[in-house]
C-alpha cells in the first residue's frame, strides 16, 4: 500500500514539476531573406495547395495526406490533414493582405494543441524579407510534448527548412 502510495505521490509531484517548468504559451518565429518579388513569394503562401510544396511537415511525413474544402486562396480556407506520424489536424486561413501576410488558425485534433500563425512580407523592391511566426497554448499534454521532444528546437528547425524551401521556390 505505501508503494502505491509513494507512487501515485511521485507522479503528482512529477505532473506539478512539468507545468512549472514548460510555458503555458509559446511563440516561434524564423525570418529569411527572398532575392523575389514580395508578389511571387505570396503566390506560394496564400493558396494551402501550394503548402504542400514547402511545408517542411509535408516534407518529412510521408504518411500525410492533405484535403481541402472549397477554394484554397481564400479568407477561410481550410486544409485538413492525417498522419500515421502527425496525428490529425486542421489549418484554417483567417486573414489576407494581398502580397503582404498570410495568417491561420491551426488545431491538431489529436491532442487539443491550437495555435495561431502568419507569414509576413516585407516587400524591398526585389527582395523580399519574411517572417514565419506561430503562438500557442500548451495542454499539460502538450508541456509534456515540448519538454519531451524538445519542441521549441524542433519547430525552430522545421520552420528554417520551411522558409529554405519557399525560398528555393520563389527564386527560380
């Protein structure tokens, strides 16, 4: 009984220890320099079925599997995803500045985690520099994630390779 006890006891204080030490709300942002125009970069930003040609989680899941409702280069447009690797989930565009930001909602399903994220231009005649920002709230299953997995280094990788391979794309 004391061993029962003694661990339920550990793992309390186990639990308290992790939300103390993971933020409740995280934010990740990455920037790149693009040698285009701010109009040839938006072009792969602001439609979701160009996504798949950048996004590094299409990239490194080969069991993703990408759907759309309605039209895709939109004010409330909504790519939904599965995932052997990733889980389930779903990106919903919720604002649009032509040639300037691109910003969404995004939930995975599977663990509640929702984030809100935007891609901004800054347009420098044929340069373009921009910015891949994400802010979320972490679950208490998700501060276990992050601590776990060392989500913060994870998502800083995933968003450099992002924006190396819009970069590719909007230079050719």
């Amino acid at each position: 009984m004391k061993k029962i006890i003694f661990s339920v006891l550990f793992f309390a204080i186990l639990a308290a220890m992790i939300n103390a030490m993971v933020p409740s709300e995280y934010q990740i942002s990455k920037s790149m320099q693009i040698n285009a125009p701010s109009d040839k970069v938006f072009q792969y930003i602001a439609n979701l079925k160009h996504w798949e040609q950048w996004s590094p989680l299409n990239q490194k899941d080969g069991s993703l599997k990408n759907t759309y409702l309605g039209p895709t280069d939109t004010i409330g447009a909504v790519m939904n995803w599965t995932s052997e690797h990733s889980g389930r989930g779903s990106l919903i565009v919720t604002e649009l500045s032509h040639n300037q930001q691109v910003s969404y909602f995004q939930k995975v399903i599977d663990t509640g985690e929702v984030a809100k994220g935007q891609l901004k231009l800054n347009s420098e005649g044929e340069q373009t520099s921009i910015v891949w920002e994400v802010r979320g709230q972490n679950t208490f299953f998700g501060k276990f994630l992050w601590l776990m997995n060392r989500m913060s280094s994870k998502l800083d990788e995933d968003f450099e390779l992002g924006l190396i391979r819009l970069k590719k794309l909007s230079e050719n």
